[in-house]
C-alpha cells in the first residue's frame, strides 16, 4: 500500500467513528433534549458508544511532556474513541475560540488526528457540532 491509500484508509476509519459518534449523539439529544448538565450527556453517549461495541475511555488523562519531563496537569479527555476520536463535549449558550482551543490542545498533546467539540445546549445538535483536525490534513 502506497502513502497516499495507507493515509486515506487512516483518514476513512477516523472519519466513519466520527460519522458514528455524530450519530449517536443526534439520537442522545432527540431523547434528552437541550439544557442539562454536560456529565449527563457525557454518560448517555458514552453508553451508546459502548453499545456499539466501540472502544472508549472516559475521562482519559493526558500528559504534558516539557523538558523531557511527562508532567501530569489534569488535562483529560471527555471521551476518547477507538483511541483515535477525541470528543469533548458543553452544555453551553454557545461554543467560543477557548472550546475549540481546548479541543485542538488534546488532540495536539496526544498526537490525534481528529475531535468533535459537541453543544449539547442547542434546538438542533447539527448546530453545536464542530470538527477540529490537527494540522495534519
């Protein structure tokens, strides 16, 4: 397999668990609705994700490496997915740069590709829904 299809196929897997997780998340906030605590979302998805028989971790813990130091800052991740898909998720009146800063952190300090910063406080989750992709692509 050359470069460019062993770079589309890792691309193509990271995008279908997205796909999946956007999914999924729709079918969580048609249930709950807008205007809950964000640990209740977190929990519901979390369920369904594993429902799917997808591999995820919870509250993932991500190291910081400064001086050729690990430093443990309490960084942590709201849901990691087959440990390729970072997903942090708000209930909040609307997403800013510091969410998407935020976002873009995790996935830089742990050299993923791909995160969705998911609002669950919003009428229709397709507008609380943000893709962040590290500056590979």
């Amino acid at each position: 397999m050359d470069f460019i299809s062993f770079f589309h196929h890792i691309y193509m897997r990271e995008n279908e668990i997205s796909n999946t997780i956007i999914r999924l998340a729709i079918n969580v906030h048609k249930s709950l609705g807008p205007g809950l605590l964000e640990s209740v979302y977190q929990e519901c998805l979390y369920y369904e994700l594993k429902r799917k028989n997808l591999f995820v971790e919870k509250e993932k813990s991500i190291s910081v490496i400064y001086n050729d130091v690990t430093l443990e800052c309490g960084y942590r991740i709201d849901l990691l997915v087959e440990n390729k898909v970072v997903i942090e998720l708000k209930s909040v009146e609307a997403l800013n740069d510091i969410h998407l800063a935020q976002t873009l952190t995790y996935l830089k300090l742990g050299d993923y590709k791909l995160g969705l910063l998911i609002n669950f406080n919003v009428l229709l989750l397709k507008d609380g829904i943000k893709r962040v992709i590290n500056g590979y692509f």
